[in-house]
C-alpha cells in the first residue's frame, strides 16, 4: 500500500479548507520573495524573518 505524500495529502487539504487555503496563498506569497512559488520555501523564509527580527532587538 502506497502511502500518500505529505505534499499531496496539503493539496487535497487546502483544495477542501478554506483557512489552510489562504495560510498556503500566504506562505506561497511569501516564498515569492525568494523567487519560488512553494509555501514550504515561504515558511522557512518567514520563520527565519521572524527569528532574525527577535534576536536584532
């Protein structure tokens, strides 16, 4: 038995909730930034925002 994988199973996810739909449409915005359209690119660019914001001050 394949086992789906976890991009696939965010797919069907954000294709039937709308929350986990504009969470995708926002990390996808913001992994723009680094010229790919990949929410998963948008998190770890966000994250890294976040965490070099705090540690700046």
């Amino acid at each position: 038995m394949k086992m789906p994988s976890v991009r696939q199973h965010w797919h069907k996810l954000t294709n039937t909730n709308h929350l986990c739909q504009c969470i995708d449409v926002i990390l996808r915005s913001y992994g723009q930034l680094m010229l790919q359209t990949n929410s998963l690119s948008g998190l770890i660019f966000l994250v890294g925002v976040l965490l070099g914001g705090h540690s700046a001050g």
